[in-house]
C-alpha cells in the first residue's frame, strides 16, 4: 500500500528529473490553447490533438509505469488509451475543438482551464504541497481537467458536430481517473485540490447526458 510520504514522493521524484520536459509540454500546451482561442483552423486543432496525445501517453508511460505503479492499472491505461484516440483522430479528424463563444458556457470553460494550467498546482502550493512534492501543471489530475473542459466547451456549442462515438470513448477514461482519483487522493493522501477533480468530473458527466442525443 502506498503512504501518504511515498506518495509525495513519486511527485518530488518525477518533477526533479523531469522538469525541463514537463515546461516544454506546459508550453505546448498553453500556446495551442491561445491559438485555439484566437485562430481555431484545422491546423491548429491537429496540432492540440497531437499535444494532447503527447502529453496522454507521456503521463500513461512515464509517470504512472515508471514512478506511480501503484496505479498503473487504474491510471497508466486511461492516460494511454486517451492519448491513442487523440492521436489517432488527428488523421480522422472526427472532432474539432471548439470553444464557446458566449454565456455561462464560455466563462465556465475558461476559468476551469485557467485553473488546470496553473492555479491548480499554485494552489496545492500555498495548501501545504510545495514544488517539487505536488503535480505540475501537465500532471495527470490537472490534464485531466483541463481536457474534459475542452471537450464539454466543444459539447456545448454544438457545432461543428462532433462523432458520438470518439467523443464518448474520449469521456470514458477521463471520467473515470477523475472520479478515481478526484476522491482518492484527497481522502488517502490529503491533497484536497483534487476535489476539483472530482467535480469537474461531474460536471463533465452531466454535459455528456444532457447533449449525447444531440451529437
């Protein structure tokens, strides 16, 4: 079983060797989502599909195979199999990323993924988590929300459309490692962050019932 100090360890352990890749992909990935925002084309869409897919598998391989195995199963296989269907959808391109123009839908989606890409990991900071012994930005829980915002933003203007079932099999691994992660390590490890994780889940959830029978 892992401990609460094991596990913050995994953290400090991954960060310190790996920090260089981890700025490059957090860079990545706060410019194709400023370029997404700014001068959505099908270009840069493919372009956020294979950061993602990047990012997906690094995490699925390197964090959770390397230094997390404890949850290899239940977290390596999502991050993997989520980071297989981005990569493979930037050949079939069967869903454009949108984000929402207006209303609620557009401030909810920017606020939850201004809080994936740096509030959250400043906020385990100032709770007790100091660098280098808590997720970083491109860390599984944060990815995580930032992800199920993007797809529940594009859920929500409905258009383009996008295809049922990649979007749904999108969902899928992402639901669960935020509803398996966004309760367990609050209530195992004490990083209550990932209560954000949790509810970002469930309000994921819900934009997915509610628009399914629209797609």
């Amino acid at each position: 079983m892992t401990t609460v100090q094991t596990w913050y360890g995994y953290f400090e352990a991954y960060n310190t060797t790996w920090l260089p890749v981890l700025i490059l992909f957090w860079l990545a990935l706060i410019i194709c989502t400023y370029l997404l925002f700014t001068k959505p084309s099908d270009r840069i869409n493919a372009l956020m599909k294979v950061c993602l897919a990047l990012i997906f598998i690094w995490n699925g391989i390197v964090f959770f195979f390397m230094y997390m195995k404890s949850s290899a199963i239940p977290g390596g296989i999502p991050m993997l199999i989520t980071g297989i269907l981005f990569a493979i959808d930037v050949f079939r391109n069967k869903i454009t990323i949108v984000f929402p123009e207006a209303g609620w839908q557009k401030y909810v989606t920017l606020s939850l993924i201004i809080w994936a890409l740096g509030v959250y990991t400043i906020t385990g900071w100032l709770t007790g988590h100091p660098y280098p012994g808590s997720p970083l930005p491109v860390a599984p829980c944060p990815l995580t929300i930032f992800t199920i915002a993007l797809l529940s933003g594009t859920l929500l203007t409905q258009e383009p459309k996008v295809d049922r079932l990649i979007l749904t099999l999108l969902f899928i691994p992402l639901l669960w490692w935020a509803f398996f992660a966004g309760l367990g390590a609050p209530f195992k490890f004490g990083f209550y962050v990932d209560l954000t994780l949790f509810g970002v889940g469930i309000y994921g959830l819900i934009i997915l019932v509610k628009n399914w029978k629209d797609l």
